[in-house]
C-alpha cells in the first residue's frame, strides 16, 4: 500500500495572514488625517505606526487609488520609524520556496525615505527587500523570496515590514505563498 499524505500547503495557496489588507480595522473618517494611531489589528507594532485611510481621486494622497480596499499600514514619520510583525505560527517547510509579495506606496504629501519587507525564521532575516522607490501617489509590488533548503532553521515563519526614518512608508495586500510541495510515500508489505 502506498499513501500519500497531504502535503502542508499545496502549490501556489496562500498562506493565511490575519489582517493582510489591513481593512480589519473600519475608520469612519474621511480626508487626509484619517487614521487610528498605535493600530494595526493582527500585527505586532512597535514606534509610530497605525491604520491609515489615505484620501484618493484627484488630489488626494493616492491619486489613482491603493491596492486593496481603503485602508493601508502606514509606518514611520518625519521623527521616528515603526514595524510591524506576525508570527505565521509555523516552521518553514524543508526544501520550500516562500514568496512573499507586499505593495509599498508613497504618498504624493510624504517621500518615501526607507522601507523594508522581511521573511524571518524566528527573529532571523532569511530574505528581504528595500530597493523599491513607487513615484509620488503610486504603489508598486515588492517580491521577496526565501528557499528553505534541506535545513530552515528552527522557529516559526515571521513576515515583517518596516518604514519611516524620515517620512512614512505605507503598505497594503500582504500575500504569501509556497511554490513547492513535499511528498512522503510509505510502503508497507
């Protein structure tokens, strides 16, 4: 008898975030000023961050719109940085490779000054990315990969993000997702 068991994630699933559009967190407001500071539901935050609703249209922070829904992380200000992380509440699989894509905007009122997108396996930065520089009032898609090898380490699977340093970083529609899947036969006479 041969059995094939179901393997942890199957190709190309997501993998749950808790609060990945950052819309768990509903701001009745409107305007530029829209935010709930020191909140983002789901993630851990440390510095100055919050939940931000940016004006869009003409005129507004985001011109032609965000990602996602009508919320987005915003991290960091003029003084200090901020980041945000969650625990996915798991150990990376052995011989699995992890995408992680994240969208990161500039607003047209703020620059851009620093940002980061990060894969941890337990508080150690596996991979990482900080080159995007989105134009004023526009987002654009991060991708950072992480391959697990035969040995990935030991704790569970972290995804942080992190901005500020001199302005705001924002970011929104946070997805990962394994593009391997591992099989174990088992024989028995």
């Amino acid at each position: 008898m041969i059995g094939l068991p179901a393997a942890a994630f199957a190709q190309g699933q997501a993998i749950s975030i808790t609060n990945a559009g950052f819309e768990s967190d509903v701001l009745n407001c409107a305007g530029s000023n829209c935010f709930n500071p020191f909140v983002i539901p789901g993630w851990t935050l440390t510095g100055d961050g919050s939940t931000f609703k940016p004006s869009t249209g003409p005129g507004g922070q985001f011109p032609g719109g965000i990602p996602e829904g009508s919320n987005v992380a915003a991290l960091g200000d003029a003084a200090s940085a901020a980041v945000i992380i969650q625990d996915l509440g798991f150990a990376p699989l052995a011989n699995t490779t992890y995408t992680l894509t994240v969208w990161v905007g500039q607003r047209t009122d703020a620059p851009l000054i620093a940002y980061a997108a990060e894969l941890l396996v337990g508080m150690t930065s596996v991979a990482s990315d900080n080159t995007l520089r989105p134009a004023a009032g526009t987002f654009a898609l991060d991708t950072v990969t992480y391959k697990s090898g035969s040995s990935p380490g030991t704790g569970h699977l972290f995804i942080r993000l992190s901005g500020g340093g001199g302005v705001q970083a924002d970011f929104d529609k946070v997805a990962l997702s394994p593009s391997s899947v591992t099989y174990s036969i088992n024989c028995t006479s």
